[in-house]
C-alpha cells in the first residue's frame, strides 16, 4: 500500500494532499495546531486575520481540483464578482478605469476558503488528519526519505510514521534546509527581499452602499516617499475587512485614533472615510512580516528521493499583492502533472521543482518588482529591472483612462497572463498614445465611482 504524508494543514498542504489522493492508498496530513470544526482564524495562520486576496487564476485551479467549489465558497457567504467593475484600485495618483473584464472574482475571508478546501479534503476517503502533532525528524536510509519521527503534543507519545512521499508544506519556517545539511546535502540557495512590513487589520460592519456598491478597495502609496497602503474587501456575513499596510519602518498604531491617522495618510480618502463611519466589529490584529523569501530547490542537483517541498516552503511572497493561495493552488496541478506523467516516484522532485519554478517566477517578478521601487529595499537593480518598473508606472498611468488598459493589467494582477503580455505591440501603442493625451491633471479618487 503506497502512503504519503503531509507536513502542514494550511492551503499549501491541503491541496497537495488532495493531489496525492489520486495517487497513494493513504494520505495523512501531520498538523501542529489545533484545526478548527469551521471555517475560523487559528493560531498557525496568523496571516488569516488579515484580508486575503483568492487570484482568478487560483480560484480557476482550484475549480479543477474540487468541481463546484466556488458553488460551495458562495453558499458560504462569499461574493462573486468582476475584479475590474467591483474594485476601486488607487496607484500612481488615480484609480484605475472601471469596466467589465470577464475575469470571474470572488470576496470572502481567509478562514472560509481555508475551511472549505479544508471540508473537501476531511470528505475523501483515503485521507486522515493528526493534528497537535510536532515533526521532530525526518526518516533517512539509503538516500531516500522513509517516513517521519512525530511526537503527540497532547500526550507527549513519540511515533514514526512510514511513508514513501512526504510532503513539506509547513510554511516559510519550513525545516528541510536543515535536514538537508545534517543529512548531508546542499541548502537551496535562497533570495530574500526586506520589506519590514506590517499590517494592521480591523473588521468592520459593511453596508451595500459603501463606495457605491464597491465591494473592494485598493490603495497603494507611491514610491519612494509613501510607504502606505490599503486594502479594504467585502467578506462573508456583511462585513468589511480592512488592512493597513506599512512598509519599512511605517504602521499602523492598533489604536482608533492611531488607525485612523495612518488611513488618513494614504493618498485618496474612501479607505478612511469607511473606517471613520463604519461600525467596528473586531480588535485590532498586527502582523509582520519581514522579507519575501524564495528556496531555490529547483537549483539542486541531489535531493533525497522521498521528499517534496510545496507552497510558502519554497517561496513566500510580499502578502500585499494576495498571491500565495493561488501560487499553492496552480502548484499542485503541476504536481498533478507530474504524478500523472510518470508512476515512478524516483526523480520526481527534480520535475516538480522544475515546474513549481516557473508558477513563482511570474508573482516573485511581480512582487520584488514592486518592492524595488523603494530605494531603503537592499537588492541588485539591474537595467532591465530598472527599464520594466519605469514602464509599468507607465502602464498604471495609462490604466486610469484606458479601461482595455486597465483590464490588461488586471488579467496580469490575477495571474491570467504573464507580465511580458503588457509589452504586446498594440497594447503598448494604446498605452503611449493614453499618456500623451492624460490630463496633467491626474484622475481624482471620486472619479473611478463613477458608471
């Protein structure tokens, strides 16, 4: 009977086990925490509190991995929606056009999505969960990886568990470089990128009127002096969920006179005027996270046989640009891939890392690309990356009059396209001829809620 363990029951390491499903008789997801019966915040996921972007492109992937799941996200409460119609996205001095795209959205809170991938999984048959159970080794012969040494939190029972595939999806804190070197391997190279964010988050009582029937906000401070952003989402059960993020060295206080000064510093004003009218209906939470981090295992030329690394364990990303749900999402249908190429699960670490490489190239380019526009961010600028930052301000610019520019974008945004789509000839035409005719003038924030 072949078996497969999974370390780790956050997004990354549900949807790697409901891939492995279709592949080994039995599939157990080892979990530290403590998993809730809901669709609830826990301790392991301090990120849940805070707003939570679902991409097109992941939402697509995990259509293909559970059949009707945006059915059952919308049973829950969740909002469906045009990314381009239903959000207001404020960047380098205006909002952007407004205008049906055809990309198929959704609002809702982190907890639901995690707790409904997390229902779908618990139903399949050849699944089983242990949770409040500590990793503390990784079985080793004859360079392949056996199984795993855990210890019952509750009890304090030790155990070892046999596996012929384990699975890290244990998140950016992730242990496998570690048993690498002490089983005698190399450690992935890393590339990491300090942004020293925080976020400061508040739920709030949503009315359908707010913004006009809005049902997302994005307010991003331009660089390099304005090192303040917004996010503000509709979620579940008429509710706003609002997060104010502050970059290298800037916060938010958890405080309501502090939240409200540091809204009031973002450069167009719905954000604040949501949080000075709104009912509150939640504490402040803080969260901080200091640097995108990237494990290059697609660089190794000798790994373990037995072992996979998934999701935030290979790359985590600035969580501003909402991005690492879906990068876990389109991972594992490159892990579905792979399994379903070949039987032998000899080499399949060099495929896999391979293809997961090429999913994080497209949100890292996006994200670092970004954080690179703020002089403080300590990484190697070449010309190129020089020459495409430059360009796109351009095309953010161009996006606030031209709605075929904007909505190119947001196919990039939700990982639909890759960046170099925004270099195709007409587009950039469009986007040349946009500039030259803008006003000096830049569109003001009232004017994206306007039909």
């Amino acid at each position: 009977m072949k078996q497969a363990i999974v370390i780790g029951a956050s997004m990354g390491g549900l949807l790697a086990a409901r891939v492995l499903t279709d592949h080994f008789d039995k599939v157990t997801i080892i979990e530290r925490d403590s998993l809730p019966q809901a669709a609830e915040n826990r301790k392991g996921v301090p990120q849940g509190r805070h707003a939570h972007g679902l991409l097109a492109a992941g939402a697509n992937a995990l259509g293909q991995l559970f059949p009707g799941f945006k059915d059952d996200l919308v049973a829950g409460g969740a909002l469906p929606g045009d990314p381009s119609r239903e959000m207001g996205w404020y960047q380098f001095g205006g909002y952007k056009a407004r205008s049906e795209s055809g990309i198929e959205g959704i609002f809702l809170s982190r907890p639901l999505i995690e707790g409904t991938v997390r229902a779908r999984v618990k139903a399949l048959k050849n699944i089983s969960f242990m949770d409040n159970t500590e990793v503390e080794e990784l079985e080793y012969q004859q360079n392949r990886i056996s199984g795993i040494q855990l210890i019952h939190k509750a009890s304090s029972l030790k155990e070892t568990l046999k596996a012929d595939l384990v699975v890290d999806a244990s998140g950016r804190g992730s242990q496998t470089p570690k048993y690498l070197e002490q089983m005698g391997f190399m450690r992935p190279t890393e590339s990491s990128v300090k942004i020293n964010l925080t976020y400061t988050t508040r739920v709030y009582e949503r009315n359908s009127s707010d913004v006009n029937g809005l049902k997302g906000l994005i307010i991003a401070g331009q660089a390099p002096k304005n090192k303040c952003a917004g996010v503000a989402l509709a979620i579940e059960n008429d509710r706003w969920i609002i997060t104010l993020a502050g970059a290298l060295g800037e916060a938010a206080e958890a405080t309501e006179p502090g939240f409200l000064d540091f809204a009031r510093k973002l450069p167009a004003p719905e954000i604040y005027n949501i949080i000075n009218k709104a009912k509150p209906l939640s504490d402040f939470v803080v969260h901080k996270f200091p640097a995108s981090q990237r494990r290059h295992y697609e660089k190794l030329t000798d790994f373990p046989e037995g072992l996979l690394v998934f999701g935030d364990a290979i790359c985590s990303f600035n969580p501003i640009f909402g991005q690492g749900m879906s990068v876990a999402a389109l991972e594992a249908l490159e892990l579905k891939k792979v399994l379903t190429e070949t039987k032998s699960l000899d080499g399949l670490w060099k495929r896999f890392f391979k293809r997961a490489a090429k999913v994080v190239d497209i949100p890292w380019t996006i994200a670092v690309g970004e954080d690179l526009r703020y002089p403080e961010v300590e990484a190697k600028r070449s010309p190129a990356v020089n020459f495409i930052n430059w360009y796109v301000g351009k095309v953010h610019q161009a996006a606030q009059k031209d709605a075929i520019v904007a909505n190119a974008f947001h196919q990039v945004s939700n990982l639909l396209k890759p960046p170099p789509s925004l270099f195709a000839p007409r587009l950039m035409t469009r986007i040349i001829q946009t500039n030259r005719q803008r006003s000096a003038k830049p569109s003001q924030p009232s004017e994206a809620f306007g039909d």
